[in-house]
C-alpha cells in the first residue's frame, strides 16, 4: 500500500508548523496528551527496556516513559529536521534521529517496545512501516499505536474552521479494519483496540462523560467515532 505523498512533502509541512508545535497543544490541552497518559497504560514498560520512539517530534512522550520503569534506553526517531532540533533543545542529553518512516538504522529483534503515536496516517508506506516494526521488535516486544479513524475527517475539518490548529499535512487517515489487516499481513497479533476522545473539545465535565460512554460502547460500532483509537499488537514468540 503506497499513499499518494511522499516522505520529503511530510517534512516539509512539519518543519513549517514546528515553531508552533508546542504552543498549539499546549492549548488544546488534555485531548493532546491523552496520548501519552492513555499509551502508557498498555506499554508494560520495565526497568532496561529498549523503548523506540516514533515519531518523537519535540519529545513530549520522554517524560511519561521515564516515570513508568528505570533505566529505560529511549531511542527517539523524527521525521522533522526543525522538529528534531526543538526536542533536543528540550531534552539535550536524549538519543533523536532522523527516519524517513520505512527504514530503521536497527538490528532486528532490538526493541522490547514501540511506542507509535500518530505517525502511521503520515507514512508514504504504512505496510512498510509495519514490517519494519515487526523486524525490530523482540519476539514477545509490544507495539502500541494511536492513530485517528476514517472518521475523524469531517470533525477535523470542522474543528480547524473554529479553533487554531498546527494542522495535519500529508495524511491517510485509516480505517480500523485496514488497519488490522495490515497489522496481521506483517505478522503482528492484535492484542486490543480501543476507541477513545468521543469529545476532544468542550466543557471538560461533557468530555469525561463522554468518555464514560465511549469507554462502555467499545464493543459497539460507537467505537469507531472516537478520533483517537489505540492499538496494542505483539510480535509473537515463536
């Protein structure tokens, strides 16, 4: 499966809005790092995992895997150049590189877990970046990703009509069942989906019933209309 941008129209959107990056989401506020917190909770991070970070952008998924287990070696990869520089001056002692989302400078079998937020909907070639993490990860090593569904188009584009917004750029936003079905063509085991931010805007009181109720409906097609939806996959161990 190929997507009709390239890797180089990525960065370059990227770069522009990188000077905004943090400002934005720092307005957006909770719906932003709902990522972090919620991702987090499936990582099953112990102390001496190799953690591969991707996309990184200006690193503000360190310090939620710094505080879940010690001695975590943390390999973040970024697409960004201007995106790369503002994380390393956040976070200057920490490990970023360059990655054009479908090679991995990495041995295989060398991470215990990937941590991919938002970053599949960006790549020219998804199943290529889904092979690549297969390849890198240990056998028994857990893959957790958030991506936003088919559905979340329309709200997007409403949402930036009224709210400032870095924007998305080059994007293919994905279907939960194309997304499982590459995730099973790689060899990945889907452990759990889960549908999430039925309201990512609003009175927070509407958005944490909101949540209660996309929390309870997971099993029902409702599921789909949350604009962040997790996947939790693992090698197997053969």
């Amino acid at each position: 499966m190929k997507n009709n941008f390239t890797i180089e129209q990525v960065c370059e959107f990227w770069d522009k809005v990188a000077d905004v990056y943090d400002e934005v989401n720092k307005k957006i506020g909770s719906a932003h790092y709902q990522r972090f917190t919620e991702s987090i909770k499936y990582l099953n991070l112990k102390n001496g995992d190799k953690i591969l970070n991707i996309w990184s952008r200006t690193g503000n998924a360190i310090p939620y895997l710094k505080n879940l287990a010690d001695h975590v070696e943390i390999h973040n990869l970024e697409v960004s150049l201007k995106m790369l520089a503002k994380a390393k001056e956040k976070f200057p002692i920490e490990n970023f590189q360059l990655t054009d989302l479908r090679k991995f400078d990495f041995n295989d079998n060398f991470f215990d877990k990937i941590l991919s937020l938002e970053t599949l909907e960006h790549a020219p070639e998804p199943l290529a970046l889904l092979s690549e993490f297969w390849r890198v990860l240990k056998p028994g090593g857990r893959l957790v990703m958030s991506l936003p569904p088919k559905t979340a188009e329309m709200p997007l584009k409403v949402y930036e009509m009224f709210f400032k917004n870095h924007g998305e750029g080059p994007h293919n936003f994905l279907a939960s069942k194309k997304v499982k079905k590459m995730l099973e063509e790689t060899g990945l085991r889907l452990v759990l989906h889960k549908g999430t931010l039925l309201f990512p805007v609003g009175p927070q009181k509407m958005q944490n019933l909101a949540e209660k109720i996309i929390e309870k409906m997971q099993w029902t097609p409702v599921k789909e209309l949350g604009i962040r939806q997790f996947y939790v996959s693992e090698k197997p161990i053969i």
